[in-house]
C-alpha cells in the first residue's frame, strides 16, 4: 500500500478519488438541477444551485498555496489534505440529508452544493498535486485518462442512481448513498502511503521522506516568488487563457439542458438523468481504457486541436438548428458530446498543465490552471441565464462556437512541451546530498 512502490497502486488510487469527485458533481450539477427543473425551477434557479456548487472550485489556487505551505510530512506531502477533504465531503452531505431542503429552497441548495463542493475541491487539489508528486512522467498522459476516466463515471454513476433514487425516494436517499460511497473511498486514503516509512495516520510509526523535506518551503516569500515565475511564463500565460475557456460548454449544459428537455424536449426528469449518465459512463469507460493511449499516440497537442475544431462545429450548428430542439434524437445527440468532449478535453489538457509544473509549487501552479479552467463554469452559467432570459437560447452556442475558434488557434501556434525534463531537473536539485546512503527514488 505504498504508492512510491506500485504503479498499479498509483493508477487505482487516482482513479479512486476522481471517481470520489464525480459524486457531489454527479449530485449537484446534474441529479439536483434535473430535480429542480422537475418542480419547476426556472433557468436561472437552477444556474443559482450550479454557480453556488462551482464556487470552492473557482478559488482552488489559494487551497494550492496553503497545501504547498503547510502539511504534515511525517504522512506525506498530500495525504492529510486528502483524508480531510474526503471527511468535509461526508460530513457537509450528512448535514444535507438532516435539512432536506425542499426545490422551493434555492438559498439552502446552493449553500449546501457550496459547502459539499468546497471539501470536493479541497480533495481535487490534493490528489492533483499528488499526481504531479508521484506520478513518472511516461505515466501522465495514461493518468490523465484514469483521473478524468474516474471522474466521469463518478458523475455517470451519481447522476443515474441520485436521479433515480430522488425520484423514488426522495432527496435525502441521494444524499445518504453519496455520503456513504465517499465515505468508502475514505477508509482507503487512510491505508494508503505515498513513500516508504511514512505514517498511516499521526498516531503511528514513521517519520517524513527525505525527498519531501527537501521540497517543502517553509515560507511565504519563495512561495509567492517561485509561483509567480512560474506563472508569468508566456506558456504559463496561454494555458490559464486555455484553461479558462474550456469548461464554458459544460457551464451553459448545467444551466440549460434540465430546462431544454423537460421543458422544450418533453422528457421527464429521469430520461434526461439517464441519457446524461449513460453519456457520461461511455465517455469515462472511454477516457479509461483509450483515451489516455490515444492522445498519447496522437499526440496531446493535437488531439487538443482537434477536439476544439469538432466542439466549434457542433455547438454552432446546434444554435442554427433551433426549430429543431424539440427533436429527441437531436438533444440525444448533443448532450453526448457535450459529455464526450468535456471529458476527453481534460485528458489532452491536463499533460500540458503537467508538465509546465515546478514541483516545489506544484500544487499551487497545478491549481491556478485548474482554478481557471472552473471559472468557465459560472460563465457558462451566465451566459445561459442571459440568453435564455432574452428569449434568445441559441446565441449560447454561437458564443461556445467563438471561444473554441480562440481555442483551436492557440492549440495551432503555440508550442507547449512535449515533456518536463526541467521538473525532473528541479527535482534532483533539491535533492539532499547522502554521501554514504543512496538517493531515494524519484517519481
């Protein structure tokens, strides 16, 4: 059970956790605003309870530089983070399920996808940055499919048997089931170790790896300072803007497409749930099993380019086939791709972020692109609210069209690394020198 060990090991614990992470998603971007739209709830309700839920995850990049600050390194460099977030997650949906707000309740579901969501986020830095630490780099283009792979079943899973048991049972059945699944994946981040000779919990033998006391700052001031370098970096620079752009679509589908089905489609609440989730389960099983091996074979660059050229197409024809959304098979369609393309878009992004890392921040660095690519969502969100409150849904997807224009032409001219041999580098240098001892390994 020491990651450092095992690749396998290191494989099944990213997966674990994403898979962790789909299930507020799952409950509260997808399960919930179907319900919402299901009582009634108008478009903007629901963009309220989802731009509520995206929040924690638009301020991750100061969660990266209290990890990078501060930790416990007698268990590791990220798995104290890990196992407080994944308690914050289980406890804040146990408090759900004791209030039991009602779909009238907006203020008390958005706080509450708030609260979830803020331990969800606290969890997705952790084990990003654990990524970053521990991961070799002939292993992050196939991890990347494992994370998001995770991810998205996570929320495929959630999003079918929330939206089911919501509507059998009612809401406070959706949040039990969640609570305990996460709850699972708890006990594990307890028995797991990231190197040799750590402690599993801090009452327990071990003591802190060397690699890690060498990474560790200590201070605010070269925190800030190797941050900032690393961020100003003109590379550095286009990847925020990258980042930024991409969740968009995924925004604008949280908003609108409860509402679009049920209301302009006819489904009923748990057709849509169930086409989402069966979307979302493909796509993961996907991103699991080729996605990561087929960027890596394409290459991630232009697996990127080529993923933001079909988005532009899709979501422009989508809005000149307005007279249209009333055609099940259209919507079916779309919302496919939609999970598709949200999904395999993280697997040929996230190597770039990757590798752009300095690992003495790298939660901090990894998080600011991660930060910036939530804060996509709430302007999907908005831009769904405004046009749908200006009767005019379709221009959504023409603004979805342009960004991915944007997109697509930074994927063409920009020259990103193809790998982090600088990051190794750094790596060696903060090693300490043992004379009569050899080195400890480097992942």
């Amino acid at each position: 059970m020491i990651l450092e060990r095992s690749t396998k090991l290191r494989f099944l614990t990213v997966f674990l956790f994403y898979f962790t992470q789909g299930v507020p998603i799952g409950l509260f971007f997808y399960a919930i605003p179907a319900w919402l739209a299901s009582n009634g709830a108008s478009t903007a309700s629901i963009a309220g309870v989802v731009s509520a839920s995206i929040l924690p995850w638009t301020m991750k990049f100061f969660l990266g530089f209290i990890m990078d600050r501060y930790t416990y390194l007698p268990m590791g460099r990220r798995r104290i983070w890990i196992i407080g977030a994944q308690s914050t997650i289980v406890a804040s949906l146990l408090v759900a399920a004791v209030l039991s707000p009602g779909s009238e309740d907006i203020w008390m579901l958005s706080l509450l996808g708030f609260l979830v969501n803020s331990g969800t986020a606290f969890q997705d830095v952790s084990i990003d940055s654990l990524a970053v630490d521990i991961m070799h780099e002939d292993e992050r283009a196939k991890a990347t499919g494992v994370m998001f792979g995770g991810q998205v079943l996570g929320i495929s899973a959630t999003t079918f048997v929330a939206g089911h048991l919501i509507d059998d049972y009612g809401i406070i059945a959706g949040y039990l089931v969640a609570a305990a699944v996460v709850g699972c994946v708890l006990l594990y981040g307890v028995f797991i170790r990231e190197r040799e000779g750590e402690r599993r919990v801090p009452w327990s033998p071990g003591e802190a790896h060397p690699r890690n006391v060498s990474l560790q700052v200590e201070a605010w001031k070269p925190l800030l300072v190797n941050s900032a370098k690393a961020m100003v970096a003109p590379l550095s620079l286009l990847a925020l803007i990258v980042f930024l752009l991409r969740s968009m679509p995924s925004g604008v589908a949280e908003a609108y497409h409860p509402g679009l089905a049920t209301n302009i489609g006819g489904w009923e609440q748990t057709t849509y749930t169930d086409t989402i989730s069966a979307a979302q389960f493909a796509s993961g099983v996907f991103a699991l099993t080729l996605g990561g091996w087929l960027v890596a074979k394409i290459g991630v660059q232009r697996s990127a380019l080529g993923m933001c050229t079909l988005i532009c197409l899709f979501a422009i024809g989508f809005g000149f086939a307005r007279p249209s959304w009333d055609n099940g098979s259209l919507l079916t369609a779309y919302f496919w791709q939609i999970e598709f393309f949200a999904t395999m878009t993280s697997v040929a992004f996230i190597p770039i972020a990757m590798r752009l890392c300095d690992p003495r921040v790298a939660a901090t660095q990894f998080t600011l692109y991660m930060a910036a690519s939530n804060v996509g969502r709430p302007i999907g969100n908005s831009i769904a609210a405004a046009a749908d409150e200006a009767g005019n849904p379709q221009v959504m997807y023409f603004i979805v069209g342009g960004v991915f224009v944007v997109l697509a032409l930074i994927m063409l001219f920009a020259r990103f690394p193809s790998k982090a041999p600088e990051i190794e580098e750094k790596i060696e240098e903060a090693q300490p020198v043992h004379p009569d001892e050899p080195s400890p390994p480097i992942n």
